[in-house]
C-alpha cells in the first residue's frame, strides 16, 4: 500500500473525532438523531479545521440507514457503502474554485431533480464556495431556496464576508473556531502513540502545535515536516529546529540576555549563527517577543525601572517587526534592532559631541550630543512612536515653540543669562526660574552626559516654575497617562538620584538640595491643564512647519498656473523627508 500522509490518514470518520469544534459537532449530531434536518449549511472558518471532513460526516450520516445513537455513521448500509466509492453520484463534492460559472452551477441544478440512487438524499458540498461568480451565485438562488426535497445544500468557504447577504439568509450557518493549543497537543500525543514517534520533551510538540496556528491540517503537516528530519522517530530539539526554522530555546535564552545586558558581540554573534542555520527573521521575532513576555511576568520583574524597561523592549519589538518583516533586507532590519536594544542605556555615551558647545542664548539650544547627520533617534524617542525623526528635530521645535511662548509669561528674570561659572547663577537665588527656559537649559545640560535620559525627561514637562532659594531647588515634572512607562523608569531610586545630582549640579546645589517631584497626571488632568510633553511640543511643531510648506507649494503660482492650464488641481503633496 502507497504512503498515506498523517492528515489524510487521520481523517476524522465519526463527530467526536473531529477537533475543537464540538459546538457544532453537537448540533449536527443531534439533526441526526433527530431527524430534522436543513436543506442548506454554511460551513465557515480558517483553512484546515475540519469543515470538509465535517461535511464527509454529515453528508454520509445523513443518507445512512441505521445511524448509531451519537448519530454517526455505520459505514455498514448500502448508502454509507456508496458513500466509500470514488464514483458516488449521490454525494458530490464540488470545487468552487475551478467550477465557478453560471453553466457549471446550471449543470448542478439539472443534475440535482435526480433521486439519488441509494439512501433517501442527494449532498452536495461546495468547497470554496466563495469563489462562485456573482452570476453563479443568483443562479443558485433559487435552487437554495426551495431545493428538491431529496437535496441538501454544504457550503463550506474560508471567507464567508464574501457571500452574498442573500445565500447567507437561506442557509444555516455554523462558524468553526481556530483548534486550541491544548486540542491540538491531545491529538499529536495520540498520533505519536499510534505511529511510535517519540517526543524527547513535550515542550517540542508544544512548538510545532504553536506553529500550526490553530489548524489540525497544518500541525499534521508540520509534525510530518519534522519527522523527515528524525530518521528513527525520535524528535528531538535539532529535528523541530532544522524542519520549522526555528531557534533553540537556549539560542533564544542566550539572545535574550544578551540583548537585556547590552551585548552587542554576544547578539550579532548568536544572530549570525542562527541566520546560518536557516532560522527565519520571523520565527527569532516571534521567538523574542514569548521569551520578553515570559520574563515580564517574573516576580523579579514587578518593579518599576526594571519592569519599564522590559515592557519598552518589548513594545520596540512589536512595533519594528512589522517594518522590518516587511524591508527588503529582513535580516538586516533585524539585527539593526536588536543593535538598537543591546545598546539602549548607552547608544550615544562613547561618541563625542560633533558639535562645540559656543551658544548660551536663551532662546536656542546648540550643547546637544546629538547631530542629525552622523546620530540616529534615541531609543526613548522611538518608543514614543516618534519612527524616523531625529531628536533635534523634536527638540528644537520645542524650544522655538517654547520660546514664543515664554514672551507672555510673567515670570521674574527671563532675561537673565547664566554666569559663566554655572549654568544656575547665583542671582537667581530667592526667584522664580523661567520654566520653560531653564528647563530647555537643562535638559540640554543633561543631554551632553546622558541622551537617553533627556529623551525620557522630554517624555514630560514641568508643572510650574522652578524655585529657587539659598539652599533649595523644588520643582515638578509631569507625565500623561500614555507615558507611564516613562514615569516608572524616571521614579526608579538610582535614576531619581541622578537626575537630583545633575540639577544639582547645574544650579550649584548638592544632590540632597533639590526637591524633585515627579507627577503621573490622568487623562483629566492633563486635559484640564492643557499639558504638552515636550515631546508632544516638538511633533505639533513639525506638523505645523509641515502643514505651512504643504499650503504654500499648494498656492505656489507655478502650480497654481499648471491647474488652471489643465483645469485640474493637486490631489496630494507630499513633502520630502516628511515625519510618519
């Protein structure tokens, strides 16, 4: 006998054979045993759930004499018999993919005023119902209807949103559900047991059963995939490895930590390794985001910075995998990611600043460590969801905005510039500090000796201005409720006190002088008033730039010329170099 594959071989032959989906398998069992049956079904659902092995049952359950008492099949009686042959004119399975026009669906209907030759009626199924023409379909219409009454409709289709509303509402519909995990490792231990395949741990056939992605069919497929790789049927972590593309569990281990620990040598190392050994840039995303998710939920992990930061990488993961899944390169794109990650605390702390640090007016911010041209965003800024846009860009809109508005406030000294001894002058001892000002003179402080924290601290905003007397400096720094994860790693005890030491130091105080409150504001609360992250700040300001240069080459009179020649107008313009 011809080798038979697992899934045609384990084809379900009776209702509690079918997996996961005993809601509908009940139901039908229960039109059997009852006799009460329609004379049209839809059967809907993802590829490989068994709704044409169901519509195998149903159909020669249905046309058998003697069915038992869970209403299946005795594959004994004359009709069940016909049943078996490959030439039965009484049940008809039909593609309707390949027989999709009006004459093939007109041939049906002729055929259906038939009697059936054995058994009391006529089935037939059409797979891939969907892909009938619209013509096809009103021609089948009427036959759905009031169909002869030896005859029952299956319809079973993979995309029931593209059935006409008209074929839905003549039809009973029964939608199958994606197998569950648990399901589908109940019915590959009872293949394996069957078939004498070994398993040398169970987490190997959780993986293929994840993999399977909720079909029956493609777990089978894939189990088989794997055996080709385990001449004597023994599956070990090599065989699923090599047969699914997939990366160890301890090369997923040891890539996770590397990229937690920051190092890079360890993750383009164990990345390049497993490119080599046909690991997919899919399956190591995949691979990633279960292990970052798994160590979220530690105990240990429950704490803020330490918990903030793993929820940052794993959000930076989900939000990049579709982009660079979708790049040309996506190994490369991968492993520009995980560069990104490794290097999250410290990404800009070896470069030296391009830029000399020659501009103390108020009003502009040239000390940054970060130049356009040869720097790229700081990680913080792409978690915000600010892809593509360099943190200059960002800030410096921010000052300019918060420049124009400083002219309004009535704040005391906000003129008043910085002593060349420190940037906090002492004659600002007993004064209210301009807020925005001094703020933006800070935070470009902070940012020569630590980017990444200035991208967090642009996260937020102050609350109101600063105070400053002969021994303290108080201030409060808020953050929306979307930039909580910001809070937490800004409320973490080292990164509180660094922060407390560089204010310090740039007003002259000691670390223990500076009273730094840091708000989480509720949605209310920041609507009430009107707070704006600096971050925010930056991005509305490049929209407007945007906006501005959209109007004006909209109203440019070359254009304007061109429309009225062609008596046309623009449609769209789209700006060079324009944020996401």
């Amino acid at each position: 006998m011809s080798y038979q594959v697992l899934a045609r071989k384990w084809r379900p032959q009776k209702f509690d054979e079918v997996v996961g989906q005993e809601h509908i398998t009940t139901a039908l069992a229960t039109s059997i045993r009852l006799k009460q049956f329609g004379h049209a079904y839809i059967f809907s659902g993802t590829r490989g759930v068994g709704k044409t092995s169901l519509a195998r049952i149903f159909a020669q359950a249905v046309r058998c004499a003697q069915p038992d008492r869970e209403g299946n099949p005795c594959h004994k009686c004359p009709a069940c018999q016909d049943f078996n042959t490959t030439s039965s004119l009484n049940v008809v399975e039909i593609d309707g993919a390949s027989n999709n026009s009006v004459e093939n669906v007109r041939n049906l209907i002729a055929n259906a005023q038939y009697l059936p030759t054995v058994g009391a009626y006529k089935v037939y199924i059409i797979d891939e119902v969907h892909m009938l023409s619209v013509s096809a379909f009103n021609a089948l219409l009427k036959t759905l209807e009031e169909p002869p009454a030896h005859v029952i409709f299956i319809l079973a289709t993979t995309a029931p949103e593209k059935l006409l509303d008209t074929v839905v509402s003549r039809c009973q519909c029964f939608e199958f559900r994606k197998v569950g995990l648990k399901d589908l490792k109940a019915l590959v231990q009872k293949i394996a047991q069957a078939e004498k395949i070994t398993f040398k741990e169970d987490r190997f056939i959780d993986a293929i059963c994840q993999q399977g992605q909720g079909s029956v069919r493609d777990t089978l497929s894939l189990l088989e995939q794997v055996l080709s790789f385990a001449p004597k049927r023994i599956i070990d972590e090599n065989a699923v490895a090599a047969a699914l593309g997939l990366a160890k569990d301890s090369v997923v281990q040891e890539l996770g930590e590397g990229i937690y620990n920051g190092d890079l040598v360890k993750v383009r190392s164990i990345l390049k390794t497993a490119f080599a050994e046909n690991v997919t840039a899919k399956n190591i995303f995949k691979a990633l985001l279960d292990y970052f998710y798994r160590t979220i939920g530690e105990p240990a992990a429950l704490e803020g910075a330490l918990l903030a930061e793993r929820l940052w990488i794993y959000e930076v993961l989900a939000q990049d995998a579709a982009w660079a899944l979708g790049s040309l390169h996506p190994e490369q794109a991968l492993e520009m990611i995980l560069t990104k990650l490794a290097q999250r605390r410290s990404f800009f702390q070896d470069r030296p600043n391009p830029t000399t640090r020659n501009n103390t007016d108020n009003n502009t911010n040239t000390n940054t460590s970060f130049n356009p041209k040869v720097n790229t965003p700081s990680t913080n800024t792409m978690m915000s969801g600010n892809h593509g846009r360099s943190r200059d860009a960002q800030s410096a809109s921010a000052e300019e905005e918060a420049a124009s508005k400083s002219k309004e406030a009535t704040i005391i000294n906000h003129t008043a510039a910085p002593s060349t001894s420190s940037p906090g002058a002492p004659d600002t001892v007993g004064k209210p500090l301009s807020g925005q000002q001094k703020w933006q003179e800070f935070l470009a402080f902070v940012g020569d000796r630590s980017p990444s924290l200035r991208a967090n601290l642009e996260q937020g905003n102050l609350l109101g201005p600063m105070m400053r007397t002969a021994d303290q400096l108080s201030l409060k720094v808020g953050l929306g409720p979307t930039e909580k994860v910001f809070w937490e790693y800004l409320q973490d005890h080292d990164i509180h006190l660094k922060i407390c030491r560089l204010l310090g130091e740039f007003f002259s105080l000691a670390p223990e002088q500076v009273d730094l409150k840091l708000s989480l504001l509720t949605a209310a609360q920041k609507q009430e008033l009107n707070f704006r992250s600096l971050a925010e700040q930056g991005k509305e300001a490049v929209l407007r730039q945007e906006d501005s240069q959209e109007a004006s080459l909209r109203n440019d009179p070359v254009i304007k010329e061109a429309e009225h020649l062609f008596h046309a107008e623009v449609d769209k313009v789209i700006l060079a170099n324009k944020a996401p």
